[in-house]
C-alpha cells in the first residue's frame, strides 16, 4: 500500500491507495487521509468524498498564489503592494464543539509579531471569526497599519462568506455583526482565501498557534 494524492472538498489531500490506484476502504467504506505526507494525524472520510487529482490542480492551488511577492512600484487598490501590512489567522477546535484555540501572524515594516490565544469551549467557525478580528487588531494596534491596505489571509471559508460574500449567518450572530462593523469601519482591510494544510507556511504558523493554545490551557 502507499500513499497518492486526491482531492477532498476541494483540496489535494493524500490517501492510502492500493496498487491500482484506488483508496484502502475499510468495512465502512471510509479511507484513510492526510492532509501532508509527513502528518501523523490521519482522517477518515467517506471514500465517495475523494476524486482523482488532476493535472494541474496542485500548481494551480490559490494558496500558494494567494500573497506573491511585492513587486516594486506596483500598486493595488490603496496604494503601493509593499506598503500592504500581511495577516495570516487560522482557529483550532479540540471537538466541534470543544476547546478552541486561534493563531495569528502580522508581518509589517519588517517585523513578525505572533500570537496565540485560548478562547475557552466553542466551535471551529467561532474560532475563525475571533482569529480575523484579533488579526484585524493586532494589525491596527499603535496605528501599525498607518492607513495602509491590510491583507488578512484565513483558509476559512465560511467566515470570508459571512462576512464579504453576503451569506445568512444562522449562527454566531452577535459575533459577525461585530466583525462585520469592523470592517465597515475600516475599508483598507480585505479577507483573502487560502487552502488550508497546504504547506503554505505562515497558515501553517497560525495553526501551530492555536493548537498550542489549546494544549496549553491544561
């Protein structure tokens, strides 16, 4: 047996295949999948939930496209790319619910500030949303952003649904009317989608964060 890559919900993933290719089932028709060959952590979705790889679909992830370097001179929607302060958060959940945890990384006029936090019992979504709004502050503290453009990079996609996509928030509503002020308040800040546990590394960072945080609350 070893291990190949497939696409799960979207996102090349690596399964334990069988010689000719297809997944290792076990009695309930669910495989055995890592998001990175070098996890140890694996998961067990329903095999009917993985597709075949296509070409191509790993040099076209959006993530590893979504922050490209600056390019000097080159300007966006406010002003010259360098001058964009990059937010990287990420939110962990021990159990959905469970104990959460967020990571966030700022990267601003050269300095990385870092950031990991224990929210208490919770689920992953509100994880998320705490993580963009902790970013969003972190970014903004002592005026760090400076009026510039604030890029705030999160693999989650419900949040960037509920709060720029226009999608009904069922849940969590106290929550995402506040972020969403927030970011009425402040038009610099835009929320950009990555894949998560795709080896992009500041995602990567936030999420060793907020797992961190979770362990270290006991």
């Amino acid at each position: 047996m070893s291990w190949a890559r497939m696409k799960f919900k979207g996102e090349p993933v690596w399964v334990r295949v069988q010689p000719s290719g297809r997944p290792v089932l076990d009695s309930a028709g669910r495989a055995e999948m890592k998001y990175r060959q070098e996890d140890s952590k694996v998961y067990r979705p329903s095999g009917s939930n993985l597709i075949p790889l296509e070409p191509g679909d790993v040099a076209e992830e959006p993530a590893l496209r979504a922050a490209p370097h600056p390019l000097p001179g080159k300007k966006d929607d406010h002003g010259p790319v360098g001058d964009v302060v990059n937010v990287w958060t990420d939110g962990a959940c021990s159990g959905n619910p469970g104990p959460m945890g967020i990571g966030v990384v700022v990267t601003v006029d050269g300095k990385r500030i870092e950031h990991g936090e224990y929210l208490g019992q919770g689920t992953n979504n509100i994880a998320e949303l705490v993580a963009i709004e902790r970013g969003v502050q972190l970014a903004t503290d002592g005026n760090r952003d400076a009026g510039r453009a604030i890029r705030v990079h999160t693999d989650s996609s419900y949040s960037i649904g509920v709060l720029s996509k226009g999608w009904k928030a069922k849940a969590n509503q106290e929550l995402i009317g506040r972020l969403r002020r927030m970011l009425e308040l402040k038009p610099q800040v835009r929320l950009v989608k990555v894949a998560g546990h795709a080896g992009v590394p500041e995602n990567e960072r936030c999420d060793q964060l907020a797992r961190e945080a979770v362990l270290r609350r006991r």
